[in-house]
C-alpha cells in the first residue's frame, strides 16, 4: 500500500475518475487519499454519502463546511455539528442562534464572521461580553448599519478597530475615530480587554484604531493632515493611494522622505502632470520605475522612462488605454522597451503584433512571441531569428506547432523553463514529451507525465516509478485508462 500510496492520491484527483471507482478509492480508508477525493469538483450525493459514511470527523467536518451536506444529512453524533452547518452555509436561523449561544467564545467568534450571517446573530454577537467575539461582529460584512455606532462606542479598543476597517464604516463614525479613537475614551484595550485590572495607558491600542481609519478609504481625507508624516509608513502608504487627496497633500507626499510612499504617489493617476514630471527625477529607481504604472502618465514621459529604467513586465495601464494612434506610435518609437510596452498589450491588432515579431529587439521578441494574434507560421522566424531566449514565450503560443516544439525540447540550450512551457503544451506529442521527461526540473518532468499524449507503456511504468511525485502525476493523467486504474487500486489494496 505505501509505495502505491502515491499512485492512488493521483488517481483521486484525476478529473476522469469514472464514478464506478470512486467507492474503491474510499475503502482504501487513507486520510490523504479521503480528502483527495472530497476535494474533486461536483462531487455527486452518493458520493458524499460514502465519504461520510466513513465516519473520520476531519473529513466530515471538510465536507459539512464545503456545503456539500444539507442540514438534515449531517450525522447528529458529529461534533461541532452547529458551527459546521454554520460555516457551510447550510443552517436554519434556529441553528445560528443556537451557535451564537454557544458557550465557547471561540465558536461565537466564528459565528459572528461567518459568511451569510443573519442581521439578528450579528446584534446578538455584538452585545456579547467577550470583547474578541464582539471584534468578529464588528468586522463582519454583515453589520446593520445601525449597529455601527454602538460598536464604535465600546470600552475596548480592539472593537474600535474592527469597525475602522469594516468595509462598510460609515465616514462620519471613521472621522471620530480618526480623531483621537472616539468618544468616550476607550477604557480597555487588547493587552488588557480580557482582564479584571485595565492597563494604565492604552495609547498604543488607540493609536491601531487611528491608524485602521487613516487606511479606509472612506474616510474623510481632510482628517489624514495629521497623518501625512506618521511613522508608520505602511499606513501613510495605504492613503497615498486615493485619488482624493487635496493637491498639497500630493505635494508633501511627493517629498516623503520614505520612497515607498513617493512610489505609491508616482503611480497614483490623481497627481498633476507636473508633479509626475518633477517626480521622474526622483532619486529612487523604485519611484520612476512606479510612474510607468500610472494610468495618466503622458505618453512622451512614459517612453523618455522607456529609454532610461527597465520597467516592470506586466501590462502598462497606459498602454492598455492608449488610443490607435498612441499604441502605433510606441510599435514605432525608437525606443526598444516602448516597443516593448506596445507588444505587451494585452489585446493588439493583428497587423501590429506581425510588425512587431520582426523586431530585432529580443525583449519585444519575447513578449510578442506568445500573442495568440500572431500566426504560428511567424514562430518558426522568431527562433530561427533569437534561438534560446525565445524558446519559452514561442512554447507558450497556444498555436505552436508540434513539430517546433520537438525542436525546443530536443535543443542542448532550452532552459528549464522553456521545457516545462512545452511539457504543458496541448500540442506536444509522446516523443516530444520523452525528451521532457529527461529534464532536470521535477516540475517539469511531471508536467510531461500528466500530459494526455504521452504513451500509454511509458506512462504504465510511470506508475511504478521511484519518484513518488512522478507516480502521482502519471496516475492523474486523464488518459489513463479505467483498466489501469482498477489495476492500480486492486494491487495497493490487495
């Protein structure tokens, strides 16, 4: 059983189990292999029926918490069975009150976060003397908004903070705990809520609920003045973002002496023009590297950035707006990486993706290999053209065909992450798969064993094979056919 152990965990995630072999993997009763088979998609009733059937409360718990088991179907003996059906969403109201009565804070606790939650429980949990349960209430989506300003008034500040970074504060409220907490001063916080004693000075406590203000996005930005210079520059950073900020709040920002936040300030799309410009000169390469993400930075900054930073591989939001003419003028700029920019668009004309696969620059080679607008025929001229340093982005063109990416696999010089680009190719045939097999990447090797045109004999020995990694990725080929699969489970299971 242990070194097929493997080889049944691959064949309970295989997508093509058939239904008539899912009842022999659970008699394996192997835990591992159980919450395999309880993670497949659409599991169908019967199914989960002999999964609880097993009676592992682990697993039923899994299951009951999925949603999978109506309210009635769960076994009455399984503990934790309240706060399961609660979590899975499968509770009558008479259940969740019930829970949210529990004597436990740790399961009020959940309950009063769990996803679904009637307003009802939310008032009940919100009253309740546990201060970290009454924190879950307050942070729940769930809150009725009038119940927000009796949150926002209670003695501890952990519930204070809670409602600061409930999505759905009101910003009046958020205003008064930015201010000093709100009123009246809190009279406990985390270090001491649950104590019969408080703590001499609570600043720190109400400092976190200041700051849990200063970062939600609806409060009023004039409060955040006294915030501009905080110490705390992950939450300066946070509203550096928001893009209603008076113009001398970007300002002072701007000369923030953290780089992090001028960066943050680069890429925010509510800054003038001018202050982009002054910011293009910033010192930190992290801060005109972030001007390149701003939606608004004008064309001809982005391509003087273009000219002198390496800017980040994902799609320019510029780009991505830019007009026709906009996007032909960086396919033409005489400089490469704007070229670049313009190749990695996200959707490109198909008469530009074909200017641009005959650029000699290799870094716009790169991103125009893979484009589904260009046509295959063109792969062939990019390798011929680049070799190597193109060979992953070409195995990535889902039209690639499979007589080039024989040759990928088959060259000295494809890197490991060129041959897993082909291991994972639809395309890729047996032979082509074989010589992924033989690659020094594990990632690789089980790509090339899951992939549904290796052979059936290679992936029979597969199944045996010492690396056990490889064995379950062969067993959750879906081209593995039923007989194979019997085989497997019979010899492991005797």
């Amino acid at each position: 059983m242990d070194r097929l152990r493997d080889a049944l965990l691959g064949l309970a995630e295989n997508p093509a189990l058939p239904a008539g072999l899912f009842a022999r993997l659970v008699a394996s009763g192997d835990e591992e292999v159980l919450f395999a088979l309880a993670d497949r998609e659409r599991l169908t009733p019967p199914q989960v029926r002999d999964l609880l059937t097993v009676g592992n409360p682990s697993l039923t718990c899994f299951l009951i918490r999925s949603g999978l088991v109506p309210w009635p179907k769960i076994p009455q003996e399984h503990p934790g069975r309240l706060l399961d059906a609660v979590l899975g969403g499968v509770a009558p109201a008479a259940a969740w009150r019930q829970a949210a009565a529990d004597p436990d804070p740790e399961v009020r606790q959940e309950v009063a976060y769990a996803r679904d939650a009637p307003a009802d429980v939310i008032a009940s949990v919100a009253h309740d003397p546990d201060p970290e349960v009454v924190a879950s209430a307050a942070g729940s989506p769930h809150v009725p908004p009038e119940l927000f300003p009796h949150l926002a008034r209670h003695p501890s500040t952990v519930v204070r903070q809670a409602v600061a970074d409930n999505e759905n504060a009101p910003p009046s409220l958020l205003a008064a705990l930015l201010a000093d907490g709100g009123r009246p001063a809190p009279t406990r916080c985390g270090a001491c809520h649950r104590s019969e004693a408080a703590c001499a000075d609570h600043t720190p406590g109400i400092r976190r609920v200041q700051l849990a203000a200063a970062s939600h996005p609806a409060v009023p930005p004039e409060g955040l003045a006294a915030f501009l210079d905080a110490p705390e520059v992950w939450a300066v950073e946070t509203f550096a973002a928001r893009t209603d900020l008076p113009a001398d709040f970007l300002n002072r920002l701007a000369t923030h002496p953290s780089c992090d936040v001028r960066a943050v300030i680069a890429a925010n799309p509510a800054v003038p023009e001018a202050l982009l410009r002054t910011l293009a000169a910033d010192s930190a390469p992290v801060v005109r590297r972030a001007i390149a993400e701003n939606p608004a930075v004008p064309l001809d900054l982005l391509i003087t950035l273009a000219a002198h930073e390496r800017l980040p591989g994902e799609p320019a939001p510029r780009v991505e707006s830019a007009t026709e003419l906009e996007l032909r003028t960086l396919a033409t700029s005489r400089v490469a990486q704007a070229r670049a920019l313009a190749a990695n668009r996200t959707r490109l004309q198909g008469d530009l993706a074909e200017q641009l696969a005959t650029d000699p620059d290799i870094a716009v080679a790169q991103r125009i290999a893979a484009r589904p607008e260009l046509a295959p025929e063109r792969l062939a001229e990019l390798v011929e053209r680049h070799g190597p340093p193109v060979f992953a982005a070409v195995a990535r063109h889902p039209g690639c065909p499979a007589a080039l990416l024989h040759c990928i696999a088959a060259n000295p010089a494809s890197t490991s992450r060129a041959l897993r680009e082909v291991a994972r190719h639809p395309a890729a045939r047996s032979e082509t798969l074989l010589l992924c097999l033989a690659a020094q990447n594990s990632d690789t090797r089980r790509d090339a064993a899951a992939h549904p045109a290796l052979a059936l004999p290679v992936l029979e020995t597969l199944l045996d094979a010492p690396d056990s990694s490889l064995a379950r990725a062969a067993a959750n080929n879906p081209a593995l056919p039923e007989t194979v699969m019997e085989r497997v489970i019979r010899r492991a299971l005797g």
